[in-house]
C-alpha cells in the first residue's frame, strides 16, 4: 500500500541552467528528497512553458464544457 493517501497531481519542471540537471540520477535524488514529492521521471525532451499553459487552459475548459471542475 502507498505510504501517500489523499490528492496528487503531476507536475513538469524545467531545469534547465541547474548545475545538476544533466546529470539524471543526481537530479532524481535531488527532487525526492523534497518533502511532498513522491516519483520523479526525467525527461530531456525539450518542452515549452507556453506550449504546457496553452494545454492546462484547454484542458479546463473542456472539463468545464463536459460538467466537470477544472
């Protein structure tokens, strides 16, 4: 069973200029060692923060459309 009970949400972070971002297994232990974060996946796929705001607002507003809340 999860040690975590309750909401989760997924989160990108772009880490880009960080000394230890290329390295990836010293970026994972990094971010685990936060409180709250429980998995980290590293991707070095490149991604937008406009690209990723212009999904979120799509993504409420079709939840909204359907009924559900954003």
């Amino acid at each position: 069973m999860s040690r975590h009970q309750g909401p989760t949400c997924r989160l990108i972070v772009h880490l880009s200029g960080i000394d230890w971002s290329d390295d990836r297994e010293r970026a994972t232990a990094k971010l685990l060692a936060q409180p709250g974060v429980l998995a980290v996946e590293v991707d070095y796929a490149h991604h937008e923060l406009p690209d990723l705001r212009n999904w979120l607002i799509k993504e409420a507003t079709s939840r909204e459309q359907d009924g559900e809340d954003p």
